[in-house]
C-alpha cells in the first residue's frame, strides 16, 4: 500500500456498519440506503468502509458495487472466506473502486474449526495461505482475520498469520469475535504476537472486538496502546448481538486522550453526530439516551446552566465540546430567516437540496415555524430525513383523524393513497396510537406485526417536534420506519406508513 510509512503513524479507522452491524437482527437496508451511508462515512472520513460481504446475497454484492464506483476517498473493502469463488465476487464487486481491498478471513479457535469449517488446523492454514495469495492478484491490499482469535491456541495463531502475511496480507486482523476478551488480556495477546510473528512488523494489525461484556471500546483501545493501528468498528456501536465496538467512542478517547495514546485517527469529528442521526433513521434502531459520544443526554448537562454561565462551567464539567462532534443545538432559524438563510443552514448540516426539493422542505419549514417558536437544527435535521428520504412512497397519508378520552373507547379513521386510489377505513383499539395503527393495517390490507415502537422529544420544549421510531416483522425479517411531527400521534402513524413503504420497496408487494 502506498503511504504506509504515514498511515502507521496514525489508526486507521475501519467502518464496519454496513457489513457487521447490518447483519445483525432487526437492522436491514437497501441498497441505496447504504450507499447514502458510505457517502456519509466517506464525509467522515474513515480510512476503509467495509461495504458487505458480496458473495452472500445479490443485494450485498450490488451495494458493494455501487459504493465502489459512487464512493470516493475511502478504501472499500468486502469480506470473503477463504475460499476462491468468494474471491472472485468480492474481487468483481470491487472493480470500480479507486481504493480496494479484499478482506479474507477463517476461524482460528478449536471449536470454530471443529465445529463449523469441519477441518484440521493444517488445513485451515493452508486454506488461508492460498486465500490469501489469491486476492492479493486482485489487489495489493489483502487483509486477512482469524476469527474467534481470542479463544484460539496462541501458537497456532502465529504460525497462521505468518503464513498469511508470506503470502501476501498487508493487514492482519485479530478478532475478539465472541466478546471473551478483557482489556489486560486481549491488549498482552496483541503486544505478544507483534513480538513473535516475525512478519507483524511490517503490515498493519487490527482490532474487532464485540461488546458481549461491555469492553468493545475498552479492549480495542488496550489493543491500539499495544500497537494495534487499525480499529475495526460501527457507528452507535451496532453489530452482531451486543454490538462492535463504537466508532464514535474508540475515535474521541484516542482524541481526548492524546496526551496518552500520542497518536490520532484522521476521522472528521464534527461529522459523528450527523453519522449517527443517519444510521439510527436508516437503520431504525434508536440510541440509548445515556450511550456515549451521540446519545441525547451525552452533553444535557448543558441544558440546566444558563447561556452565559456555560463558558465559565465549560471545563469544568465538559471533557469535550458539544460542538467537536457536531452537536449544535443551540442554533435556532425562524420566519425571519428567509429562504436564503434556511438554504444556508441546510448546506451547513450538510444537506445538499436542488431548488425543487429546496421548496419541499422551506414550505415545511415554515409550516413548523408557525407551529413552534424556535426551530432547531435537529427539527431541520428530522424534517430534511422525512422528505429526502430515498424510499419509494407506496403509501401516503393524507388524512388522520382520532379521538380518545377519558370513558371513550379510543378510535382512528385514516384516509392513505396508494398510486389513483384511495383508501380509506377506520378501526378502535387499546389506546389512540394502536387504533391509528389498526385503521393504517386495515386500509392498506397490511398485517404486519408490530416488532417494537419509541417515540422522543426531537428538542426540548413543549412545542417539540415528536420522533417515533419503530419496526415492523413478518417472519424473520423486520423494516424499520421513522415519522415526525408535532403531534406524536401522526408521527407514530408516520412511522408505521414509512415501515410498510420500506417493506414494499423490498419487493414485497406481492403483485405490485
Ligand atoms: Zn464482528
């Protein structure tokens, strides 16, 4: 790889959110969603996005494909096993990218290769060595990942990635695939085989660590101070089970603990929060309020201290600036701000509108400013991710009407278009939200099962924009929607008709 001698001095930061976290339950996306993500990630500047696993469905390898050709500035990269046909379409989906690499990985551990690859050792490693040998006539840029490497027998571990690096890895990749890993242990496994593996000096090694016991983020930093220089990791955190270890956690305490780590990421922090916004509305899957980094109440403390004490309390209180990664809550546009000021705004948060979309979103705007006094730059935010969003909109609702009190049983009546027609229908329920969602069910003839359902405070004041989240099952595979609206009544119903559009644009329509 060129530049090596610089990229060492820094970690590189490897974005997994589009492969790992998006294999994990619940958390599906289309094509275009992903790469609306990667070009996001390449705003953030990661190092390498790993944009799927081409050989495991045709919608991964046509993300793959795509992200390859539209995304520049990063390394994309897509994951393989060690055999050749996985290769071979890892190496095609690949073809457009300016930056490619291919990521090769087997299982190390005993039980991995008893149970799952069904092979011996020997033959594990000479799998991996011709894996290996293989992608690198593809491209130069071949990283290699022994999975479940934290359960695996040290001296086996050794003798493979040796072979793997003779053979060609430039990046090796050392796994705590099952979240076994404490922080003393997995960093001593990291500085021993850089001590023993002779080949280890001159390529990179990688962390991924899972967060089955919470220590994603602490092991992959114990992994960089033993000289790790590449961290594997997710936006919000998502992944298989209990998560990857957070982007947003591993690059701001290498930054704020530079004084201790003497290196730093080349990650564009105040892009995390817009990154995270992004992932949790495409994604579906909200962020604990207290998470780290991108959760609401990260910098609340903020909230209770007076405007013009808070420069004075900053320090005090504050390890890092809101502001650093990209939390500015503060802003506020009204009427007064005027077409221009609020064009202004959006290509300050990063949204880039043509004049048709431009007067979509300034007549809503408006609309909201009329609603409420202050409008924030989340309820920009939140009104731009409702109206560009990329979902083809099968359904729209036009007309909701509910009613509910006190000794009434709760009812809902919704009027929704679906291309000339009009559907219509209404429908009691256990609580106003259930009937709107009952009568939407009913009108478009759509029995989805309700998977789970949040709904927050977008900002904070009694005129706030309301947000729910929710998703939606039917049988093994769910799809998220997101709505938005002063009433949270209609946000909810919003949320419901945006799931059935992701699930329609799925090509579940049956005849449609
Ligand atoms: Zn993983």
């Amino acid at each position: 790889m060129s530049g090596e001698t610089n990229i060492k001095e820094r970690v590189i930061i490897f974005d997994t959110t589009l492969r790992d976290a998006e294999q994990s339950p619940g958390a599906s996306l289309n094509i275009s969603e992903k790469v609306e993500i990667a070009h996001q990630l390449a705003r953030l500047r990661v190092d390498v996005i790993e944009a799927g696993y081409p050989v495991s469905s045709t919608v991964q390898f046509e993300a793959v494909r795509r992200i390859s050709e539209e995304v520049i500035g990063p390394v994309i990269t897509g994951l393989a096993r060690t055999v050749a046909k996985d290769i071979d379409v890892a190496a095609e989906a690949l073809q457009g990218a300016q930056k490619k690499r291919i990521h090769t990985f087997t299982s190390t551990s005993p039980e991995h290769m008893e149970y799952m690859l069904r092979m011996k050792p020997e033959e594990v490693l000479t799998k991996a060595a011709e894996a290996v040998k293989y992608a690198a006539g593809f491209t130069e840029d071949v990283e290699f990942s022994c999975q479940d490497a934290t359960r695996s027998d040290v001296g086996f571990l050794r003798e493979i990635i040796q072979a793997a690096i003779e053979a060609g890895a430039t990046t090796v990749n050392i796994p705590d695939t099952v979240g076994y890993a404490i922080p003393e242990t997995f960093g001593a496994l990291i500085a021993d085989l850089r001590e023993s593996v002779p080949g280890l000096k001159d390529v990179i090694v990688s962390t991924h660590c899972h967060n089955d016991l919470g220590l994603a983020t602490a092991n992959s930093l114990a992994g960089v101070i033993n000289g790790a220089r590449q961290v594997e990791c997710t936006i919000n955190g998502l992944g298989e089970r209990a998560g990857n270890a957070s982007l947003e956690e591993v690059v701001m305490a290498i930054r704020t603990r530079k004084d201790l780590f003497g290196i730093d990421t080349g990650i564009n922090t105040p892009e995390i929060y817009r990154s995270s916004q992004m992932v949790t509305r495409l994604m579906g899957i909200p962020v604990q309020p207290n998470k780290a980094i991108v959760g609401e109440n990260a910098f609340a403390h903020e909230s209770g201290i007076h405007v013009d004490g808070l420069l004075k309390h900053r320090s005090t209180y504050e390890i890092m600036t809101p502001e650093s990664v990209g939390v500015r809550s503060k802003i506020v546009v009204g009427r007064h701000s005027g077409r221009h000021g609020f064009k202004v705004r959006c290509e300050e948060l990063g949204f880039e509108l043509n004049e048709e979309q431009l007067t979509v979103v300034y007549t809503k705007f408006m609309e909201l400013a009329d609603k409420k006094k202050e409008v924030f730059d989340e309820d920009i935010v939140a009104l731009l991710d409702d109206e560009l969003a990329d979902i083809p909109e099968t359904f729209h609702l036009e007309y909701m009407h509910c009613s509910s009190g006190t000794g009434t049983l709760p009812s809902a009546t919704v009027r929704i278009v679906r291309g000339e027609e009009i559907l219509q229908e209404a429908a009691w329920g256990d609580g106003p939200v259930d009937a709107a969602f009952q009568a939407i069910s009913k009108a478009t003839e759509m029995d989805l099962e309700l998977e789970n359902y949040n709904i927050r405070a977008v900002t904070h004041s009694s005129e706030a924009l309301g947000e729910a989240v929710l998703r939606i099952r039917q049988g093994d595979k769910t799809y998220g929607g997101r709505g938005v609206s002063t009433d949270i009544i209609e946000a909810s119903a919003k949320a419901y008709i945006s799931a059935l559009n992701h699930f329609m644009a799925r090509g579940n329509g049956g005849g449609h």
